[in-house]
C-alpha cells in the first residue's frame, strides 16, 4: 500500500511540472497574441487601400487595351503554392490543418512547386514527389517585410516561367477565438470590379501598373506572414489553456486516489494493532 501511495503521488508531482509549464506557455501566447494581432491591424489599412487602388488602375489599363501577366493567366501551366506553416509545435490543430489543406490543393493541380514556410511544412513535404522551390525556416517568428520580399522575388522567379499561377496557403486570423485556414490565388491577381475614371498618372501606366503590383503583392504576402503568426498564437494560448485545465482536473482525481489509498493504509494498520491487541488479550 504504501508503494501505491509513492507512485501517486509520484504522478502528482510529474503533473504538477507539466502544469507549471503550460501554464507559463499560455502566459507568453497570451502576450504574443495580442502584439501579433496589434502589427496585423495595423497593416490591415494598407492592404485594402493597395487593393482599391491596384484595382482602379487595371480598370483604366483595360479600356485602354494594356494587358500585364499579373492579371492574366500566363502559358506556364504549373502552380506554386507556398505553405506558410510553423517553426514549433504545441500548437493544436495548426499544423496538421494547414499541411492537409496545402496537400488537398496540391493533389488538384499537374505540375507542383513547392514554397514551404516553417519546420512543420519542409519536414511534411519533404519525403513527397513535389520539387521544392523553396523554404523558410525560422524566417518569420516576427514577420518583417525583408522575409516578405524575400518570398516575392522568389515567388516571382516562378510566375511566367515555370508556373501559371500561384497559391498561398496559410491560417487566417479572424479574431482571438477564431481562425481559419484559407487557400488564396495570389497570382493572377483577383481584384474587384471598378469603373475605369480619368486619373493622373506618373510614370507611364504600363510602369506604374506593375510597380503599384508588386507593392500590393508584397503588402498582400506581408499580412499573410502576421495572420499567419497572430493565429498561432492564439492557437497555442488555447491549447495550453486546455492543457492546463486538464492538468487541474488531473492532479484533482490523484490527490483523491491519494488521499482514499493513504486512508485505506491507515485502516489497515489500526486494524492490524488492534487485531494483535486482541490477540495479546486472549493470550493472558
């Protein structure tokens, strides 16, 4: 009984270690979380205004019959994708969703190049017969828009020459409690509707229609990095919450089982001194 009582105890002690450290890890999601989410708010205004007025200058190009390749399918007819995945586990359901989600699209298309983002995405794809183009790994823990150009020129060195369009997919931040995986064209790029106005333009628009496209792909690539970390985040506070929980509601069902056998072990010891209590009695 009383080695029982030491291997249970023995469990409590190892659960509570692991308690201290989940509960540390949500402490420092929880923080990540809300300076990821505030750089992604942050870049949001970009983003839409890069969109509105990318969208408003293809208008006008098309009345005026220019065509670019970034708005129009080239001939190439292979794809890139680019997985924007994490360096670490711990992280729920993250990883797995997103590698399966990049492994349905890729199991679509013919001809595959593969970008892959983070240890969980290199080490997933590289056993499998898509040719790597590229990786990053530990390059965006903090996204920054070096690592963002860096995945454009290479994305670009791509489009046109070897592939037809181009595919990102990442986990979408929604909000601190939601998040979604999200398979996105990157190019051809898929801009709303405008009407074509008169503007002021310079350089000429050829020029600035494929600048004013590189900037908005850049921009475009650069939130997807701080969604992609901002829901990590989020993820990882979650599951340590969950962890820490189940590490509470654990070490609650072993100290009950510790306290019932210790007890049990005292009963059984009285019962033992009073049994040879009553044997020294009889034997008077």
């Amino acid at each position: 009984m009383a080695k029982k009582t030491r291997q249970i105890l023995r469990r409590i002690q190892n659960v509570k270690h692991v308690r201290q450290i989940t509960k540390a890890m949500y402490a420092i999601a929880a923080t990540q979380v809300i300076q990821r989410k505030r750089a992604l708010f942050s870049a949001r205004p970009f983003g839409e205004e890069s969109e509105k007025t990318l969208a408003e200058l293809w208008a006008v190009a098309k009345s005026e019959g220019i065509e670019h390749p970034f708005f129009v399918r080239p001939e190439p007819g292979g794809a890139a994708v680019l997985v924007v995945n994490s360096d670490r586990g711990l992280c729920g359901r993250y990883v797995g969703d997103i590698n399966r989600a990049a492994l349905e699209l890729i199991q679509t298309k013919e001809e595959v190049r593969l970008l892959l983002g983070g240890e969980k995405a290199y080490r997933f794809f590289r056993q499998r017969p898509w040719p790597i183009a590229a990786k990053y790994l530990h390059a965006y823990e903090r996204p920054n828009l070096a690592v963002a150009r860096r995945m454009l020129d290479d994305v670009l060195a791509l489009y046109g020459k070897e592939v037809g369009e181009v595919w990102a997919v990442y986990m979408h931040f929604r909000g601190e409690l939601v998040q979604r995986v999200k398979v996105e064209r990157l190019l051809p790029l898929e801009l709303p509707e405008v009407k074509a106005n008169d503007i002021i333009r310079e350089p000429e628009l050829p020029q600035l229609l494929e600048h004013m496209a590189r900037l908005h792909l850049l921009g475009k690539i650069f939130l997807i990095l701080l969604s992609a970390k901002a829901s990590e985040q989020a993820i990882r506070r979650q599951t340590m919450k969950a962890a820490t929980d189940n590490a509470d509601e654990l070490i609650e069902k072993l100290t009950l089982l510790y306290n019932k056998a210790r007890q049990h072990g005292i009963t059984a010891e009285l019962a033992d001194i009073m049994g040879g209590a009553e044997a020294l009695k009889e034997a008077r």
